[in-house]
C-alpha cells in the first residue's frame, strides 16, 4: 500500500510504503472498542460513595426491649430498614481501571489508523513547522491540507514552535507517537501525520 506524502502546500513530494498486513484487509472493530473502554475506564474517577449503618449519624442503642413490646425486634435507629438509616452494598471509592494486553492495544491502534486509511481521513506530510508561531499561520496550513473539524496531529517529536501556535485552535489535538491512542484516532475527523511519525508507528506497530 503506498500513501501520498504531501509539504505544507499540498503538493505531492513523495511517497511513502505501508505494510499491507499492518494496514490493510478486515478492521477489527472489536479491538478498538476493547481499547477505547479501557482508555475511558482508567480515567474515571471513582470516588462515589454512600454512607452505611457505621457511618450515618444517630444512636446504637436499642430503641426497645426485644421482647414483650408487639413490636418488630430492632437493634438501633441506624439500621437500613429505617428512614434515615444506612445504605445496603452502596457504591464505594474504587478504580475501575482493568488490565489490557498490550498486543490488543497495538492491534486496536493498528486497526484505527487503517480505517482513518479506508476513510481517507490519514494525511501525510514531510514534515510540520512553525517560523513564526503564529496560530493563524497553522490554521491556514491546516486549511490548505484540507482538513477541518477535530483534527489529530501526530509527530515523532512534536516542534515546540508549531505546538505553541497550534494548541490555540479548537478541536487540534497535537500527539508523539510514543503517546498516542486508538482512541485519540478515532475521535477526531482528520488525522496529519509526519512521514518519519508513521514510519515510527509502522516499526512500533509490526
């Protein structure tokens, strides 16, 4: 599979190889599902909590004698059967990370960046830089590209100038490949890559 490598102006300057079985054939769906609730689920907080019959505020002394009064035996006010009384099994603090294996985490960024591919979606450039770190001036290069919306921008080492101009625009997101996601590629409309990021991705991901 060969993708057109493009400069700031878009115009074709080269090309570039991708591995038809990294790549190419059927994308699996299911390994960037599975990568993506992993992802949302390390990132949830967590901290619900509700108050048992140890932690609500009332008496533990026993409200009647246990026996003689024709009344239900009962322990204390706080017990869970009464108004006010503690919660049952409620949720408590916890961390809803699970562990991934990190070949599903590979195939799962495999298979996104093949079907940003099969979407035509994937730009590829020779390289991104920014002389005078103005935003307008990276917008304008993104709007050349032909890419709008929510962008993904990946980089073997994102330049300082080009981020600092760049993380202004709504909807940029700019990520070095030793960071990124298949859930970063898969929620944005356009993914811009450098030749030397994908090659990068490409030696990473076989």
């Amino acid at each position: 599979m060969k993708v057109d490598v493009v400069n700031a102006r878009k115009e074709t300057v080269g090309s570039l190889d991708l591995n038809d079985d990294l790549f190419g054939g059927r994308v699996k769906t299911d390994l960037i599902w599975e990568a993506v609730v992993h992802e949302n689920a390390s990132e949830r907080r967590g901290t619900h909590a509700t108050k048992n019959r140890a932690l609500v505020s009332g008496s533990g002394k026993k409200p009647w004698r246990q026996k003689g009064t024709g009344r239900a035996r009962v322990g204390e006010i706080r017990n869970p059967l009464w108004r006010k009384g503690g919660t049952v099994f409620g949720p408590q603090p916890r961390s809803y990370d699970f562990a991934l294996p990190k070949k599903v985490k590979r195939g799962a960024l495999r298979a996104a960046i093949a079907q940003k591919l099969s979407d035509k979606a994937l730009v590829v450039v020779d390289k991104l830089e920014s002389e005078d770190r103005k935003t307008k001036t990276t917008a304008a290069l993104l709007k050349t590209l032909g890419v709008e919306g929510k962008t993904l921008v990946i980089d073997v080492h994102p330049d300082e100038a080009f981020t600092l101009s760049a993380r202004n625009i709504a909807g940029v997101k700019l990520v070095a490949t030793s960071h990124v996601t298949a859930r970063d590629v898969m929620d944005t409309a356009y993914v811009v890559a450098t030749r030397g990021a994908l090659e990068k991705l490409q030696e990473t991901l076989a």
